[in-house]
C-alpha cells in the first residue's frame, strides 16, 4: 500500500478521500440489497479502465457476467467491448478457488492479474466466503489471507458484502473485515419525508485523512454521484430521520 | 431479462417502476398476514391476461385454486373462466416439484410453460422454501436456482414472501432473497391517527430508475389502489408513524 | 367459506367487519392475559344461540365447563340452561383428540357439529397446538389442517391465542397462523394517562373490506363493548401512548 | 370459585378490586426484588386474621419463618402471636412437597388447612416451581395443577412471584401463569423526577370490574399504602416516565 | 438480622438508609466497571474500624492485598496498620474454600470472625460465584446458603457484583442475588451535558423504610461522597438523560 | 503499580488523567474499526520514546509490523530509526507466545524487556486472547495472569481491543477485561449534524481522579488530538446526538 491515489472518478465520493484509494489498498463496501454496491464497484473498474488506463478484474459468486454485462450497459459501459480489448476481465468463480489462485505464486489469478496487468479489483461478495467455514476465528484468518494476497500484487480492490439491515439503527459490524480492511465504506437506506434516500459514509480511511460527512447518494444515468449532506436531519445512522428542532422551528415560523 | 417493461396495470405502481417490471425479471413482494400480498399477484396475473394479453401462471403451496377463485372473485375477476380460455392456470404444488419440473428442460412445468405461452408466474410463497431445508447456504442455493429457471424460462415473476413484521422497525431482512431478485417490494402495516394504514415501497430495482416514495395504498373494490406518499408524517417505517414537528405547530397555530 | 355475514352482535366490531364475520371462516383472537379472549368467544357463541338462532360449540383445552359457566353467568349468560336445550355444547378436550375427531369423517366432533346444526365454534386456545410438536413446518401443517376441516363443516369459528405481550410494541406474529385465517384480531393493554385501556384492531380480513381503527373497547356488565378511536393519542400500537403534539399545545394554550 | 369478595383490607387496593378478591380465587403478584411482594402478602394474610377472623397459611421455599416473624414486626404485626392462637401457619416447604400435599385427599396441606379452617393461603414464590422442571408445557400443567387443588381447598390465595425486570418496559409475561390465575397484579418500580417511586396495577380480573388505574404505592410503617394515579407523567409501564407535554407547558408558563 | 443501624460512615449514604444497614444484614452493591464499589466497600470497612470500633474482613477473589493497601492509601486508609493492630484482615480466597470455611463451624473463616471479632465483611466480589456452576439454581442455593453463614456470624456485609451494563437502560436483574439480601444498591453510569456522571440508587431495604432518590455521587480524596438528586434531568436510569422540557423552556427564556 | 504519572504525550488526554497514566498500570483502549486505537497506541509509544525516553515494545498479532512503519510514518513517526538505535522493537506474534514468554522468568518477551529497558508496551489487540478458548472463566483468568505479568515488569501499557459497536448506545461490556484493568477508555463514533464524529471517553481510572468528560477528537497531521466537550448536545453515548432543546429554541429565537 502506497500513498499514491487511485481515484474511483465518481461523482463526489474522490474528493471526500483525499482524491482516492490508497494504491494496493482494500477497500471495503457494505449496504443493504438495492443500495448499488454492484454498481459503485463496477464504475470503480469501467473509470479505472476508461479514465486512468487500468486493467481490471471482476471476481463474481454468484450472478453470471452475462448479468454484468447487461447491468453495465444500462450506464453506458460497453463490458464486452473492453474485454475484447484485454483491459477488463469478468470472471465467475467461488471463494475457495479464489482463495487458493489468489494465494499460490503461480496460482491462475495471480497470472492473470500479472499477464492482462490488473491493477484494479472488485469481488461480489465476500459474503460469500461466510458459507466456506462456521468457526469465527479461521474464517478470519481466511479473509485476511485473502487480503493479503490482493495487496501483494499491490491491485486496489473493491470488496462488496452484503449487509442485512434495511433501515434500522447501524449497530454492530456482522463481520471482522472492517478491522482488516484500509478503508470501510457503507452504503445506507435513509427514511425522509416518506421518501427512502440513500447515504454514503465513510467510516474508515487507514493512513490518510477523509470527510466524515454523512452524504446523500443516487444511482442515476451514469452511475453513482454522491451529493451534499443531509441538512436539517437528526438521526440518520437510525435509519428513520427526523426534523432537527431548528429546522422544525423555521419551517413552521420562519427564520429570525 | 430485457429492458423492455411488463405493466402490473395496477394503478400507481407503475407509475413508481419505470412503467412496469422489466421482462423476464423475477421480484419479490413481501409483507405481513393480511397486507394484501396474494391480491397484489392475483391482479398481476389478471392484468396480464385481460389487459396485455400474457398468460399467466400460478402457483400456490398452501390454499387450494377453490380459494383463488373465490378470493379473486371479490374484485369481479373470474378466475374459471380464464383457465377455461386457457389463459391462466393456477397449479397447487410444493416446493421441491415445483423446484424439479422447472429445472428440468422436458419438467412439467416448462412444459407448461412453453405449451400456454406463459408471460407471467406468481408464487405464493417463497417463505414455503424455507421449510424445505436447515443449512442457509444450500437454501440460498436452491432459490437462486429456482429463480434462474424462472429467468430461463423469460417469463416475469411475482414471488410472495411473508415477512413475520406486523408493525415493529423495518429492521434486517430475513432472508437472502432480497440480494438475488431483481426488484424487491415491501408491504406494510403504518399506524397513523389510531388508524391502521397500509403502505407500499420499491427498496431495490435493478436496471431502471424508480420513484422511492413510501406511498399509501389500499385494498378497493377492483383490488391494490397505490395512493400518494404520507404528508406531514415521520418514522413510517417505525410502523408507528409520529407527526412532523411542523406539521404539529401548523396543525396547533395556523400556518404562517 | 361464502360471502354471507355472521354477526357477532357485539357493539361496534360488526360495523368494523362489514356486518360480520365470513360465513365458514376461521378468525384469530389474539391477547395477553385478561384482555377479554374468552369473554369475546363465549359473547359470539352466546349471541349466535340467542339472536341468530345458530347453536354453538365451545372446545376448552385447559378451563373446566363449570368454569365456563360460571364465568358466563357474570354477564347473564345462562350456558346450562343453552345446554340444556341444545342449542350448546361446551366441551373439554385436548389438542389431539379434537384434530383428529374433527378430521375423520365420522369423527365425535363432526358428529356433533352435524347433529345439533353446529354452526359457530370457539376454540380456547390454540395456544395449546403449540405444545404438542416442536417442528415449525409440522404445527402449521397441523394449524392448517384443523383450520380447514373446520371449514369443510362450514362453521364460523373463533381461534383465541394467548399473546404473551403485555404492553410491549406489537413486534413480529409469534406463529404462522395469522397467515392461514381468514381474519385477524388483536387485543391489546394500551397505557393512557396512567391507566390501562384496552385497544381492538382488525388486522387482516380476507375478502372483504374492513374498518382499520384501532378502537377503545372495555368489558361491561353485558360483555364486550368496542368504542371509539383513540384521539389525540399517538403510539397507541406502542403500548404506551403519548399525546400527539397538537393535541398538547391546544390543552395548554386553547384551540386556535 | 363465588363472588363474594374478600377485602385484602389494604388501604386503596380494596376499592380498585370491587371491595376484595373474589373467594376462592388465586392471584398472582409479580414484581421485581424490593418492590413489596411479600408484604403486600403477609398483609393480605394478617388482615384476614384480625379484621376478617379468616384464617391463614403461609408457604415459603426460601425464607425460615423466622425471617417473617421479624419482617413481619416492623409493621406491628405479631405472627408468631397468632400462630400461638391456632391462627396462623408458617410453613417452610419445597415446591415439589407442597404440590404432593395439596394434591392428596389426605395430604398434609389439606389437613393442615381443613383443621385450621384456613381461608387465606399466601405462596413466597411461584418462581421456585421453575427450578423443578425444565420442559415448559409440564410445567404449565404442574401449575395449573396446583391451583386447582387450592381453589378445591376454596382458600383464596396470594400467589408471589419474581419479576426480574427492574426498570425496563413491560414487555413479555415471562410465565403461562397470568394466563392460568384468576387476578394478576403487577408491582413496578418507576423513575420520576430522580427519584424511584412503586407503582401497582390490576391487569387482569375475572369475573368482575376492576379499575384500571396504574397507581403509586409506599410501604409505609402500616405495610402497603396504594395511593393516586400518576398525574402529568407519560410512559409509566416504561419504567421511566416522562412529563406529559402539557405539565412542561404549564409548569413553565403557568395554566391558561 | 437485628434493627440496631450499622452505619457506613459514608457522607450522604447513612441518611438514605435510616442511618446505616441493619446490623446482621447482607448488602448487594452492583455496578459497572470503575463505578466505585470496591472504594465503597473499603470505606464500609474501613470506617467500621476507625469510627465505629467494629473490626473488619476483605475476602477478595481476583485481586491481591497489596492492590488493596495501595488503593486505600491513595484515600489515606492505612490498612496495614489496621492489620497489623488486629482490627483489619485483607485475604485472598476462592469462592469454594469461603464457602466451605463460611459453613463449617469450626471452619477457618467463622474461626477468624469469632477470635477477631469481625463487625463487617467485604466480599470482592459474588460474581466469581457463577464461575463455579452453570445450573442456576444450584447456583441460587449456593449464594443464599453462602449469605446465611454470614447471617449466623452475625457480620454486617457488603457483597460487591460486577454489572456489565455501562450506560445502557436498567433492565433485568442478571443474578437471583438481589431477590436473596436485605439490601441492593445500584451504582450506575449515566450522561449528562456530555460528561459521565456517577449515580447511586438504593433499590431495597429489607425491614426500613430508606429514600429513593437516585443520587449524584463521586470518588473524591477521602472515598465515595453522596451528593443531591440529579435535577432538571429525565430518564436517569436510561443511562442517558434527558433534560426535562420545564428546565428547557426556561432555561431558554427565564424563569416564569 | 506506583503513583507517578506516564504522560501519552497526546494533546488533550494527559489534562483528562492527572498527567498521564499511572507507572506500572494496565490500561485498556476500545474501539470500533477505524476509531484510531491504533494510533494512538503508536502514538503513546512514540512519545514515550522521543520526549520521555522510555523505550517502548509493540506486540502486534495481526498485521506485520511493515504495516507500522507505513503507517506511523503519515505522522511523521521513524520507527524503523527508533528501532534500529534501540529504543524500539515491533513485535508479530500470537497470544499463546506471548503469554508464555511474558510469563516465565527468562522468557523472551521478559528478557527482551529488561535488556532494552522496556518502559512502555502497547498489545495490538486483546482481542485475539478471545479466539484461544471459548470458556469464559478460562479466559479471564489468562488475561488477568498476562496482565499481571506485565505489571511485574513495572511497564506501562496501552492494552487495545475491538468494540464491535459501530453507533449503537453503549450498551455492556464484551469481555471481563474492564474489571481487571487500571483504566478503561472507549473511543466512538457520533452522528452529529450528518456527519460522524469521533468521541472520547476514560470511563475508570484506578487510583486517582480523571475528568468525566466527552470529548471530541480527530486524527489529524500528528496524531489523535482531543479537543472540547460536545456543547448543546443530548445522547452523545447513543451514538446519534440530538440537540439539547436549549440549544435549539436559542439556535431559532436568539439567546434570551
């Protein structure tokens, strides 16, 4: 892990971490189904490719990169095309696969990454490594290895998990990756005005600073673009906000 | 699944998704007893046929189709007569055929399927799923499997779910399901004025913008009405709305 | 079950169910300890005999008859002397026994129910199916099955189930019944100015519309009597109300 | 049993129970430690003594009786006095004996109360039948078991039990007993204005009215002392109340 | 038990308790960690010594005595020159050996008491009690029986529980203890204007009338120092106060 | 343990702790991922070492100390010099190790203090002690031994530990460590006004006072740095502050 940023080129989210990513980082993504981890992850890779000239890989458990392909051009990112050129790779494989060709020096992830020159990564989920092992302990030690084996290719990598809470209070982590990772990222469901909006926050940024607002987010036309703060709401992190009194104050009487 | 949309012709709905679901996706309703799930499916079937001219399938794991034809009755729609046109066919079944005859190419239900021209599937209900297995992953397996068939099939689903919430805090989801589908539909029990309201929510769509307003709806005479958002509301999705502070003062002192 | 309305004859809940209950349906009645379960029960078999001429059958689990006939007395309902003619039968029995003579075709409680003309049945209580089997995909087998060869009699039941909330906020249904009647009631202790009122709220009612209040309701001296919404009360659902706040600023400084 | 009353003779409880409880009846009492169980029972025993001429018997699985002879002096009330004069009993026993005893024709409990003529039983605690068994259902049946042998005795009994909840919200009964006796009567602690007050609270009354009000109670140098309602405060049964907004109005700016 | 008072010597406490405890009494002090119980215990105990001529016995069970002498000699308690004069003795024992040298008539600790005349017992603390079992109600007997060869000895005690509740609302009791002693005093954390404060709160006095105000206390140079009720603040107990609206109101615009 | 102080040489908290931690103590700091244990671990041994001239050991059981030497040089912080003239050493090992070597007489951990002259320690982290055994008994009994090791070394040390919570109320501890260490401090996250802050927290400190306040801090250019209180705000430890309402009638009607 270098100083050096690698910026995901989305709307708002670079200048709230210092202009990026730590080089050879890994950076984890949380949020609620519907929240758009998967999309967030796959513009960090479509802008690495098209804006900053660097390969990239997606690892995926579960759905086909069919289903990436057509998600992906919904905003206009062109996945076939930038495989055909060598720059992107979409790959369906399973946690212990990945683990272990992630893991052996000659191991075919590892000569992938070193062939195609991968220098971005995201994997959806690591969720999925949670069904490998029950005991706490060794799954830790399992994703840490994991971790340790992205950044020794020194790859800035994505890792999406899915978080079960809709819209309750942010309570404990469900998990022990945000205690290894350099950076935590969580993606939210917020209630306002009868209205569900969405907020990004960064928890954690390892070794450099970055802004602790609370951000309102939307998936539009291209993608992520993270806005301005929640303004005149208490209450976010509870999932359901409310008026705070000044604002209440204002709104039924007007400013003094 | 294509961009192209399916109209559940249920009024306000569409309106909120882009103008229907997209073809060939599969999305999950979910609620408490009494919400209106099984009506919400029943009017997409009815729909489809009466309006768009899409067979529709159904298929039930505990109520038998005499039940269907009685409770669809209720809103005029006349459920014999369609099967008789063979247009719908409600199918009362289990889990683990169902999972079987849809998997296999020559299975009773892509036969089905394929021999009525079959558009759209509703299910009631995945919580059925559940009963079939212990082990979390290998269900989670099962419903992504059951679900790709459904996509294989190109035919656009309903999948009910009943969720054990009557009125507590939106809190986790219970189930993987959420993470697999493509659109996942929340309903709900909102206490507003000594009253019990119902409302509606579109948490995830995948591939198309939708409107997130948490809107009011209500079972009428011709079935699920979506009605306009919760004004002058906080903390609907608590179950137990409170009034907006200014809404309060205006209530209390006339509006400035 | 048919569309023909089965009135309770107790004040103020038939107007909330459009006359009555279903012809034929299985109706939940749900409380925590005193809040009038059987009191309910025993009124709508007491009125069925009484007005609507239809004789009624009572199946206690746990309470002797003379406890039953005791209690009824309280308010002026002679249930000896319905025996006597009849036009009642109360019964104690066990979970077993009563699935199984109500499955068989010439089981002793079909035959009863078809020679005296039963036509309303109260069951006291369900809670007591819950002891016989652990397995949660068993008992709502065996719920639904005794559900439906009550309605293969044609009988307009009541279902009593304890709720072990005593003033806590309604949470998640703590069995699956709720999904498989046909109609859902709950009772509840309600705090109010620092007393306990009692709330009535009708939660799901299957094909047909219903009343969405929660109502006031108290036990007189001729049993259950439901009375109007709570007013200018918020969180009733909570258990533990509070004033709304337009409600607190015009008791402190008039009405506008 | 009847609906003749019998007076507890405890300053304010008699009026919010229709002049006592019913004769032959059982009731629980259930708070948390220090909140005045016990001498809420022995009151109820020793009133039976001197005021009513009733007779009556005392089980503890815990306390020696000495412990009661001391406890019950600081109040003025000399029990081993009235033991001496065929009064009263005393009786350390286990839950296991006692139910034997009750449960013979020619069980020791039912001699003792027979000769005696006993009339009033207290039992210190029910919370000791839960050591015996783990199985909840046997356990329900063990209880209910247990009261029917008292109520064939027709003594009217006091039945303690422990709550642990300190001060948090009443939630859940943590016990199938509320549901088996014929009263239950909660005792609460109560946080107002930095100070912990008792609260006391008929939820549950068969067969006759009961007021419903949530009341403060003391011990005071004469035993139980239930006082008036809670006047201005909200969200008693939470454990810690809040000032009702009107009281702050008018505390601050004086009544209108 | 006897009703002469034992004075604590604690500034502010004795008036909340008639004076002092009940000589031959068993005191429960729970709290958090850092809240201050064993300072309280040490000033009991030391206090006993200097002021009342009551010798004293520490048995501790984690700690060694040397923490003890240093500890109380930043309060300038001098315990090795209270050992040393015979009124003091400080020893570290194990929850088995105390019960058994507790039980014993001649065993070593009633031994201990009678040749040194031990007053006044620290225990340090009946938390590590529960690591000797796991079934709870063997556990309950083991604690009572433990506290009834305190009682016999005639020793006035104070037995200190660890509570690991930090600032999270009172709620249950995590131990059968409290139902078991004379006395329980509860020393919490709690917030207030963004500072943790110190509260004290006697929950039970056996045979006593004592005050139920929820005090401020703190640990200053010479011990524990009960100071006033906590004022203008609400849900103390919370863990996390409140100002109450009357103090808002004027704290904002003057007293009426 | 001895009364002189050990200052953290951090801004802010050496004034909360009369100087500075005591000599010979065990200090335990708790956080969630991304709080800044860590650096301030770092941060404590570095200044011991450059301003105070006490060499100083880290024990890290997770990340190599390469990771260190990253990530101390962001504040400007050379370990690699510091350990390279002898004044520090960054140690990888495992918890059983390390108990063992600080236990036996000519351990290595216990040799290589007292040939560096080792005056300060920082553990990174605890929490690794709780994946050796499951026993809860056990494991407090090794932690407590490990810490009394390190006392008999007379080294003061800075004992880190995950907090799971991310915004939750403080709610228990998770682990007996609090009771056995000589101070305990809390590092959490806040919401205020959409933003997440970081709040610090010395909850008890043995033997000597320490201030009680909340207090904001950041990690900026040179490490933590705590700052003020948090002025008008209620529910700090909540983990979602709202505004006093002082705070918010001033903030709308202006200071009376």
């Amino acid at each position: 892990m270098s100083d050096t940023r690698v910026p995901s080129g989305i709307a708002g989210l670079d200048s709230m971490i210092s202009g990026g990513f730590s080089r050879g980082s890994a950076n984890l993504v949380e949020g609620a189904p519907g929240t758009g981890k998967t999309t967030l992850a796959m513009q960090f890779i479509y802008n690495g490719i098209t804006k900053y000239e660097e390969p990239g890989l997606i690892i995926t458990f579960e759905e086909f990169p069919l289903q990436y392909y057509h998600d992906a051009l919904q905003f206009g990112w062109d996945f076939k095309d930038l495989e055909s050129k060598g720059m992107l790779k979409v790959v369906f494989s399973d946690p212990q696969t990945t683990l272990t060709e992630f893991d052996k020096i000659d191991g075919q992830f590892v000569s992938l990454v070193e062939e195609m020159g991968i220098k971005r990564v995201a994997v959806d989920s690591m969720t999925h490594f949670e069904s490998m092992l029950i005991d706490q302990v060794e799954l830790r030690d399992l994703e840490r290895k994991f971790i340790n084996s992205l950044k020794r290719e020194d790859v800035t990598s994505i890792l999406l998990r899915e978080n079960d809470s809709l819209l309750g209070q942010v309570g404990e982590v469900t998990s022990k990756i945000p205690f290894i990772v350099d950076s935590y990222i969580l993606l939210r469901y917020v209630e306002v005005d009868s209205s569900i909006d969405k907020a990004l926050l960064v928890l954690k940024m390892r070794g450099s600073d970055h802004q602790k607002d609370i951000r309102r987010f939307k998936i539009g036309g291209h993608g992520v673009e993270v806005e301005a703060k929640f303004s005149g709401r208490e209450g976010i992190m509870s999932g359901i906000t409310r008026h705070s009194p000044q604002d209440a104050f204002v709104d039924a009487f007007g400013k003094k």
